[in-house]
C-alpha cells in the first residue's frame, strides 16, 4: 500500500485469507496468471494518492471490489476517504476499509480502536468487505524494517490489533502482507492463518509462496497500477462468494 502522507510508494506487500476452504476450487490453492484470471472478481484499492476516485469509470473497467486506506497509526486518517468509501458503495462495488500499522508507534489495540473510529467499521449488508489491517516493511526506516521489534512482539501486536477489532465490529480482520516480510518479521508465524483471510502482495505472474498456515490467499494485490485506480487485486473466487464474504 501506499503512504499516504508522503511522496513516496512502497514494494513489497501481501496478504489475506478467508475461512478455510470457501474460496477453493476444487480444494486446491489458486495461483493463476493475473490475465488467465478473467472469470476472476477484479478490484483495487486506493489511498489519498488516488485522490477523488471515478468510480463511475472504476465500475465500467470492471472494479467487483475496492479496499480503500482508512488511516494509519493513530493520528492520520485518509482526507479522501469518505469520496472513496462511500462512493465506491454508490456504484455498487463491493468495499472495505484498510489501516496501515505502524507497531512501533502504539499499542495494536490502539490503532484498531482509531481505525474503527475513523472508518474501519462492518456491517453485514452484503457490501461492506472485513476491516483490513496492511502489516508490511517499515518506510520510516531501511534499518528498522520490522520496526525495531522482535518477531514475537510483532506476532503480540498483530494479535491485539485483531482481538481489538472483532471486539468492536464483529469480524476478524483480512490480513495484508508479503511473504517476506511476513517470514522476516514474526517468524512465518502461523498464528492467525485459521481465522484471517489472507491478501497477499506479490508483484509477478504467480501469486508465489503464502505465510505459514494459509493454503490459498484471498486477495491477491499482482500489481501496483493497471487499468483501475490505485493498486490491482483479484478475488479468490466467484462475485457471489465475494458477497458472501462480505456478508460474514
């Protein structure tokens, strides 16, 4: 995902899974070509980069999914996001919102708690995707790539933030990372694959190796620009499992 108060944009990323084996075909884990995916739910999802986002155009281009960045830490909260969210959902694209930690700044049960507060929220209405937390390398910092914190820390935090955020909405949140970050960070944790959907961020023409514990992913972000506004994602599944995804 992108900093949305700063210039610059970010590499790697990932993650995000769903209760196990919904979203299969077959039972096995998808891994397609992003242009051999065409049955596939296409989406994106967008920051105040985007800024008032066409979701007109974004429908028409084939948008079935938006995630849009809600804040970050405790103290930012995306100025375009009601543009975004709501006017996502008026076109009848199926939203979410995300939050972009910072762990070494507050407490995970901080961060959902202002997450939720400033739009992080669910409803089960059908068009309301889970809250999502984006969990990636440190752009604050080349030496502190995992934020100066142990992988056990990290794995702490991780936990507290989606404690927090089923305690407030109801859903546990779909958890946005990369592979290696994820193995670098919290150890290839395996902690949170039987109850968080996995997006996963892997730039290239297979979804490539998942964290430990997911067997397939949920969301797949393939690329940072496309044809739709922001970052580019497929859905591991049908539109109407995506619905009912939503729906919880």
């Amino acid at each position: 995902m992108a900093r949305d108060h700063k210039p610059s944009r970010r590499r790697a990323r990932a993650a995000a899974l769903t209760s196990v084996a919904a979203l299969t075909l077959g039972g096995t884990a998808l891994a397609e070509l992003p242009a051999e995916a065409a049955s596939r739910p296409r989406g994106h999802d967008v920051s105040s980069h985007q800024k008032s986002v066409n979701w007109s155009s974004a429908k028409k281009k084939g948008a079935k999914f938006a995630y849009v960045k809600a804040t970050e830490s405790t103290n930012y909260r995306n100025p375009y996001f009601g543009q975004q969210y709501n006017g996502a959902r008026n076109k009848g694209i199926v939203r979410g919102a995300y939050h972009f930690a910072v762990p070494d700044k507050s407490s995970g049960r901080a961060q959902a708690s202002y997450f939720v507060r400033n739009g992080g929220g669910w409803t089960r209405d059908g068009w309301t995707l889970p809250p999502a937390l984006d969990i990636e390398y440190n752009p604050y910092s080349k030496k502190h790539k995992c934020y100066g914190m142990s992988k056990g820390k990290l794995v702490s935090w991780i936990r507290s933030f989606s404690d927090e955020v089923q305690r407030r909405t109801g859903r546990r949140p779909v958890i946005y990372t990369n592979y290696t970050w994820w193995k670098k960070c919290t150890g290839n944790s395996g902690a949170f694959a039987s109850n968080h959907a996995l997006w996963l961020a892997h730039y290239a023409k297979t979804a490539g190796p998942l964290p430990r514990g997911w067997s397939y992913w949920t969301f797949w972000q393939y690329a940072n620009k496309g044809s739709l506004p922001g970052d580019q994602n497929l859905f591991n599944g049908s539109t109407a499992q995506l619905k009912r995804f939503a729906r919880g």
